[in-house]
C-alpha cells in the first residue's frame, strides 16, 4: 500500500486517482516554472525539494508572471482625451507667435492628445486638432490637422509644432512623480525664441483628467483634457 501511495505521486501515473490529482494541484505551478529554469540551466530537468527550496519567492513569482501572465499593464497616464477647458493658453499662443486670428481659430479648435508608450520604450504623443471654419462662399468647414512626436527619455531630438508655433525647438523628454516633462530649448537665432516647458499629468483627484501645463516666459497657462472610454471595451469587461 505504501508504495501504491509513492507512486500515485509521480508525474507518469495514469491511474487518474485522487492523490494524483491533488499533488497535481498543488504542485503543477511550481514545478512547470523550476522545469524551464532547469532547461535554461542545461540541467537534467528532474525537479527535487532542494530546487523548490533554492529558487527564492520573488523569481517564482516574477518567472510565473513571465511565462503565465504575459506583459505588465499600461502607465496610468498612457490613453486617448479630449479637450474639457483652458486657462491662459491665449497668453501662450502669443508667446509662440500665433496671430490673433490663428489664436481665435485655435481656442474654437476641436483638440484629441494620445499617450501611448511603445514597445522600444519610446513615448508618443499625437495631437489632434479640428479646426472649424467657414469658406469664402460661406459654408461651414472642417479641417484636421495631426501631429505626431516620438520620444526616448532623456534624449533631446528636435520636435514637430503644430503651425501656428513659429519656434524651432529642442525637446527632451523627462518623468517625475508620474508625469510627462517636455523641456522645450528655442532657437536663439529666430523671432520667436523662448524655451517652454510642457507637463502631462493626471489630476490628484480623478485618474479621467489630464492637465497639460504650459509654461514660458513667465506664462503659465492649463487645458483640461477627458480621457475617451472605449465602449466596447467597456461593455466587454462588465458582461
């Protein structure tokens, strides 16, 4: 009868019987995990109790979250808004040389910012802006314009304006405290050369909010954006 038992607890039993299935239970996990380590290690592959006791608690789990869970979630900040309201952005539009029709165009201005980090660890920033006016003939337009940046922390690289920014800038991009920093360094040779800086944050009390900050030249202006719900995505994570 003993070595009936010690035999139910081998991986090749077919016996189907139930100390076979509890000691798989408790032990498939683990042991799958030790089995690639093993393999990795040009060991034999047989898992013993000295293994499971070397292997530390933090590989376990870091190797079964590897293998089992696949990649880490988001950055909180990462996500698709839409513009709520601003404060002061006309008094930054001037700075950046943006003439005062181009500055009522952009306040009426429809704005979408995506923040998505990549998988070479590069932040890009994509801003959308409709721009709703009317033609010659009098009929109401719409235009879109899109523009796109790409970013690796702590490398400066020149940065793509939108056109009523008549700087040439130099932009490096940092993190603090979860937020995006834009430290933008204009060309002191043009008209319009002040450095700027540009945050990314979401609000202290709403996770849905981001507030891009903007300062330059003693300016300091905030727009307000709402983070877009994909609704199908939504429904499927209730159902």
């Amino acid at each position: 009868m003993l070595v009936h038992v010690e035999t139910c607890f081998h991986q090749n039993c077919l016996t189907g019987c139930a100390l076979t299935y509890n000691a798989a239970r408790r032990g498939s996990r683990p042991r799958s995990i030790l089995r690639l380590q093993n393999e990795e290690n040009g060991s034999d592959g047989n898992v013993s109790g000295s293994d499971t006791e070397s292997e530390s608690p933090r590989v376990l789990k870091s190797r079964y979250n590897k293998f089992l869970f696949g990649p880490p979630p988001p950055d909180p900040i990462e996500g698709t808004y839409t513009l709520l309201d601003s404060q002061n952005y006309q008094e930054f539009l001037a700075k950046v040389g943006t003439g005062p029709l181009s500055r009522k165009m952009v306040m009426g201005a429809i704005v979408q910012v995506t923040i998505a980090q990549e998988l070479d660890k590069r932040w890009k920033i994509n801003v959308e802006t409709g721009i709703k006016a009317k033609s010659v003939n009098g009929y109401s337009t719409y235009s879109r314009k899109v523009t796109e940046n790409k970013f690796k922390e702590g490398e400066p690289k020149p940065e793509l304006l939108e056109d009523w920014d008549q700087r040439d800038i130099i932009t490096t991009l940092r993190r603090e405290n979860g937020k995006i920093i834009l430290d933008q360094e204009a060309d002191k040779d043009q008209k319009y050369n002040c450095d700027s800086v540009i945050t990314f944050g979401l609000a202290s009390d709403d996770d849905d909010i981001l507030e891009v900050t903007s300062e330059i030249d003693g300016v300091h202006a905030i727009r307000r954006f709402l983070r877009r719900i994909d609704i199908q995505k939504a429904v499927g994570d209730t159902a």
